[in-house]
C-alpha cells in the first residue's frame, strides 16, 4: 500500500504511575505476558512532547500471543506524572478507548465480574449489533471488548490484545486522511448519529455524537501480521469543540499515549504521509543518520504523525528482536522480505519471553 508495508497495530502506549503495578494488572486480566523489550533510558527524541527537555523513562513492550496488538506500558522516572483532572469523556478529543478482542464476550463479561472487577451487568449492541461492554483498569483507563475470530495461539485466555482503538475527533471526514488513507481503514461498517445506550454509561455517553467505525478491506501484511491480526478505528465526534485528552499534559503522562503501527519502508510512509499533510513530527531515522533506533533488547526506526486532533500515531519499523534472548538468538528483519509474515515457529518462539505476574 502506497509503497510501505503495515503489519498491523504493535501496541497501545499507555502512561503509568508504577509500571509493576500496571503490568501485574495486564497480565492477570488481558495476558498480556510476553516481553518483547524492557528499558530504563532516556527519551532523547519526543522533545516536542515532553516540555523540549529529554526525560528518564521506563518502558516495557508485552504482548498476548493468542493474537493482538501489544501494550507499551510506560513511567516517567525522576518526574512525577501528571494525572487528568477528570475523567476522559465521549467528546473529548484523543484515544478514548482501547479496544481489546475476545473469542466469547459472555465468558469474558462473566469471567471479570467473577474476579471482582467493576464491569457491567450485561453487554450491550453497538450500531452494527454486535455484543460489546466497556471496562477500566485500575488507573480509569477504558477498554472495550469486542469479539473478534482471528486468532494466532490458543492459550485459553478470554482476551487477546489490543484490537484497535475508540479515538474523539472534531471532524471524521479530516480524520479519514490519516485513518482511512494512512493507515488503511478504508471500509465504513457503519455511520450512524445519535444516542446509543452502549455508550450512556460512560462520562459523557448521554450526548448526540456520530460514530463511524473503520476497517481494512485489504489485510494487514508484512513479518508480525500473523500474531498482531485484525483491528478496527471507531471516530466518535459530538460536533463541538472538545477538550484534548493530553492538554497540559506531556507525552507519557497517565494514560494512552499514542497508537504504534508496526510497518516496512519508513521512507514511502514519510513521502506519502507528507504528500497529505501529516509530515513526521518526530523521527528517529533523521536524527540517527539511517542507522537503527536501539530499544535495549529491540531495534528499529520510529516516527510519529498527529491526527487533525493532534492524536499521536506512532510508526515503527523493527529492525531487531529477541527469539531466545538467552542464548544470544536475535532475528534481523531487514534480510527478509517485507510482505511475507514470519513462520508461526519463529513468532511462537516470543513465549519464552513469557513473564509470570
């Protein structure tokens, strides 16, 4: 597509006050176990999102290989975050949800109210009469569950990972330039205006909005579409001016930070994104002279464009991974071929990374 390769979402960044915490939290109840990278170190490049000034963070990439996007949970070290002053609402202007898949959302409703979460009594219809239900980790962050029938592993988890995201918006037809011929989220499922009794228990759910729902009616492809699969964009817009989720607020603050995109060929993106208006804001190519960005364990290029919101999409492209990091085995994604997924022995091989809660 347009030259570069997406192989789907890589993970949902999300701001935390104490990592451990939170990614207990993630494993018990989204499996999100598999540890792809952990890093303390600076965060040189996002200057224009953290105050101009580089900060200390610490940040692990864990993925659920039953199938999904990933979570890179993420804290400030040696800065105390700064938390939102209220709870985000339908209207407001950012990531308002991230969406997380299922094979039984009656189990999984089921199987959560069992533990003792705070989730609701019964699902709901969306616009296209799909059963769904909306729940918060123990910062207040939202997650939708919503069946999905592409799977990777069989793990007998309820969930799988990230699957997509609910993203506010003041226009869906601007936003389309990046949701629809960016990243490829071409097929409308539906467009709908009103009020929907799915939404009515969250902050701000009582209000007229239009909701569009998004997906790609040409597959995800490249080395990691196997085990990242399917995802779906709901823009959700009331037709007033909003509040961003990040105002006042830096990059990494409390709660989701940016959508990553795993994809091959930087360089088209770069050129197509600039061709419609979403030049890179950041990009960690240009500032390492074409050698790779080194995450620790990982390596690769990233980069990032805003939304017409200023939402952060964030791009990419893995150079170097860890199979079995104990014995020194690490796979260079730059011999392969872009549009082929990885055989699923060597994906499988990232649940040695697996890490107990």
């Amino acid at each position: 597509m347009k030259g570069y390769v997406i192989s789907g979402i890589q993970q949902m960044g999300i701001g935390v006050v104490n990592l451990e915490e939170a990614w207990d939290w993630y494993i018990n109840q989204f499996g999100m176990d598999c540890r792809v990278f952990e890093e303390e170190a600076e965060a040189k490049l996002m200057l224009p999102y953290t105050g101009g000034e580089s900060r200390r963070r610490h940040a692990v990439l864990a993925l659920n290989l039953q199938s999904g996007g990933g979570f890179e949970i993420w804290q400030y070290k040696g800065r105390d975050p700064v938390t939102k002053k209220e709870p985000v609402q339908i209207g407001d202007l950012g990531i308002l949800a991230c969406k997380m898949k299922t094979i039984d959302i009656q189990k999984t409703l089921s199987s959560f109210g069992d533990k003792g979460l705070s989730v609701p009594a019964a699902t709901l219809k969306d616009p296209s009469g799909k059963m769904t239900f909306f729940m918060k980790d123990l910062y207040g962050n939202l997650f939708q569950i919503v069946e999905a029938t592409d799977w990777f592993r069989n793990e007998k988890k309820m969930t799988g990972g990230s699957y997509g995201a609910v993203i506010g918006v003041s226009d869906i037809e601007k936003s389309k330039s990046v949701y629809s011929d960016i990243l490829g989220y071409d097929d409308v499922v539906y467009d709908t205006t009103g009020i929907f009794p799915d939404l009515a228990a969250l902050a701000g759910g009582e209000s007229q909005c239009r909701r569009v729902l998004l997906r790609r009616s040409i597959p995800f492809a490249g080395p990691f579409s196997k085990v990242l699969g399917n995802s779906e964009i709901e823009l959700i817009s009331t037709g007033k001016p909003g509040k961003k989720t990040y105002e006042n607020r830096f990059w990494g603050d409390p709660g989701f930070i940016h959508l990553c995109y795993d994809m091959r060929g930087m360089d088209e993106l770069k050129n197509f994104c600039e061709s419609k208006g979403f030049p890179f804001t950041v990009d960690s190519k240009k500032s390492h002279e074409g050698n790779s960005f080194d995450m620790g364990e990982a390596a690769g290029h990233f980069s990032y464009i805003e939304d017409p919101d200023g939402t952060l999409i964030e791009f990419v492209e893995t150079h170097k991974i860890p199979l079995l990091k104990k014995l020194g085995l690490y796979l260079n994604l730059r011999k392969r071929d872009p549009n082929k997924s990885l055989p699923d022995w060597m994906l499988s091989t990232l649940r040695f990374s697996r890490v107990k809660s």
